[in-house]
C-alpha cells in the first residue's frame, strides 16, 4: 500500500492535507470527524487581536455602568460569561487532547507585546505548534516597505526563540520580493512556511449605498501562485512550505507536491464539499501515486521544482520566460480550451 504520510516542520504527518484556520477547526464534532477522513493535522481557528480588545472593550463598558451608581452600593460586578482568551485557550487545549493528529494554533496580532504574550499562552495548552498569521494591510502612507519587512522579521525571530514547539509563518503574497522575505524569515530559524493568506475584501451594497461583510471562498486554480513559489523555494531553505488557497482535489496536491510543497491547506473545497473530501483528496493521491509507482511522497516531492529541474540555471520554467511562451502561443491555448 502507498504511504501518503509527510513531513511538515518536523512533525510526521499521516496525509499532507491540513485542515485550515477557519470556523470549521472550532467545532470539536467536525474535528474528530476530519481525524476520521484521515486528515494530516488540524489548525485551529485563528485567535485575533480585535476579538481581544473588543472583550476588554466590553468589560470596560459593563464596568463603567456604574460609575455614577449611589455610593451606599456595595458593589456591582458586570455579568461576563466568560474570559473571550480563556473560553479560546480551553477551547485548543481540549482539542489536543480529544485529537490524535497535531494540532497548530494560529495566532494573529498587531501589536508586539500581543504576540509575545499569547504565543507563551498557546504554547502551554500542549499543542503541536503555532501559525503566526501575519495578515497586515498597508494603511498607513508613511510607512515604506522595507520598514514594515524589518517589524515582522524582528517579531518573529523573537518569537522564535521564546517558544519551544514548531512556528510557521503565513504569509501575504502581496510583498515586493516574496523570495527575499521567506529568506529572511527562513534565517530567523522558522520551520514552516504558508503560501498564501486568502484575504478578506471589503465589498459594497450599491441600493443601501453601505459596505456589507463578503465572505469570499477561494476557487480552484487559485493555487497557482502558491506553486511557483513553492517550485522556487524547494532546496533553497530549510523551513518546509505548505501550499495554501484553491486546493480542492487530490490532483491538486499532487501539483504541488511535485513542485516542493510539503503539505497543503484546505479550506474552502471542505465547506463547498464537506469534510468527506478529505478522505477523497487522499485517496486520488494515492491511486496517481499507484499509476507512477511511487511508494512515497519523498520520492517525488520537488521532483518539478526549479532547484532540481534548473541545475545549470538555464531552464526559466517558473520565471517570466512562461509569460512570454504563453503570449506566442495564445492561438494553441486557445484551441486546446475549445477542444
């Protein structure tokens, strides 16, 4: 039987396909369920900064009700359920013990003392490892890029070297020179990269002339980019990277495998298609790993990668040599998608 187990950040996974970030990874039901379906490992939903200080900010307000309460009350004490972080960390931390595959945190902040402090708190719950979601839109014009480049690399070296389990970093496509920043990232002693964040866009209501909340799945094919950068990256840094957005099918992990990924990240293919996907996305690698006799994922993994396939540096497969092709064959293009 073929062996689809890989590994990612050191941790051996049973199937490279992770079940990502999202609503789904709360739900400890789903979770056992995903286990089930063979899935490599979970990644918990994302813990956010906003959702921290909306909690402080609504303590705040329940406390100050009584600011002007007659001075012969005792006390008054706000009514909170519950601690927002605490029900979040209890939350991960029963999910590590129901789970037998790993689990990883995602983290993301805004502030450096932020993320310090609720990565140690991450940390101590047991899980196998933590994402720092490094989701930041430029809202500011003074800022340059270097400057912003410079931020993220000092907080996750830091961050790095107070924590004792796995950190993988998820990125944005979106940097002037993705290549240069993984390096850089990859130098501060990461062990996993995500390639890429799907971001959520601001939309607007033309009859209520308002903006209204999107929540914009990924569609196949979306991959695309996450598989250069993978093919460039493969045998040029020690972190493992894993391949994230548009990725429904076992073919498309396969396509990425083959250019240098490690794992991929579904998320979207799960909610179009139910957790049972997963089971079905392992089961196509398998059976294309049975066609090309293969035994393991190691033995082709990278196989298309720049670094394998460009020793002598004249092959310019996933450089701009591509775009080029593609616009002197438009008309064969065009008769393969009528065909």
């Amino acid at each position: 039987m073929k062996s689809i187990e890989t590994t990612y950040m050191g941790i051996r996974l049973k199937s490279p396909v992770i079940l990502g970030a999202s609503e789904l990874s709360t739900d400890s039901d789903k979770l056992l369920r995903a286990e089930e379906e063979g899935v490599g490992a979970v990644v918990f939903k994302s813990l956010f900064e906003e959702q921290i200080q909306m909690e402080s900010f609504r303590l705040d307000e329940k406390i100050s009700q009584y600011d002007e309460i007659n001075a012969e009350s005792v006390t008054h004490h706000p009514n909170v359920e519950h601690a927002e972080v605490e029900y979040y960390l209890e939350k991960l931390r029963r999910a590590k013990e129901k789970l037998n595959v790993p689990v990883i945190a995602s983290l993301n902040c805004v502030n450096e003392s932020t993320w310090f402090h609720y990565a140690k708190l991450i940390e101590e719950t047991g899980v196998d490892a933590i994402e720092l979601n490094l989701y930041q839109i430029p809202v500011r014009f003074d800022l340059d890029a270097a400057t912003i480049e410079q931020q993220q690399i000092s907080l996750v070296g830091v961050i790095r070297q107070q924590l004792t389990i796995p950190v993988s970093v998820k990125l944005s496509s979106d940097y002037t020179n993705i290549l240069h920043f993984v390096k850089r990232l990859d130098d501060a002693g990461v062990n996993g990269l995500v390639l890429f964040n799907a971001f959520f866009q601001p939309d607007v209501d033309i009859r209520r002339e308002e903006h209204r909340r999107a929540f914009n799945l990924s569609h196949r094919g979306e991959y695309k980019q996450s598989l250069r950068y993978a093919g460039m990256l493969f045998g040029r840094i020690n972190a493992d990277v894993c391949s994230s957005r548009g990725i429904y099918t076992g073919e498309d992990a396969v396509k990425l495998l083959l250019s240098g990924a490690s794992s991929v990240q579904v998320v979207s293919t799960v909610y179009r298609n139910g957790l049972e996907q997963i089971g079905k996305i392992n089961r196509e690698i398998a059976d294309w790993m049975e066609r090309k006799q293969y035994d393991s994922i190691d033995q082709f993994r990278g196989k298309l990668s720049d670094s394998v396939l460009n020793k002598d540096n004249t092959l310019i497969i996933y450089k701009r040599a591509q775009y080029i092709d593609t616009l002197l064959h438009s008309d064969r293009l065009l008769e393969e998608l009528e065909w």
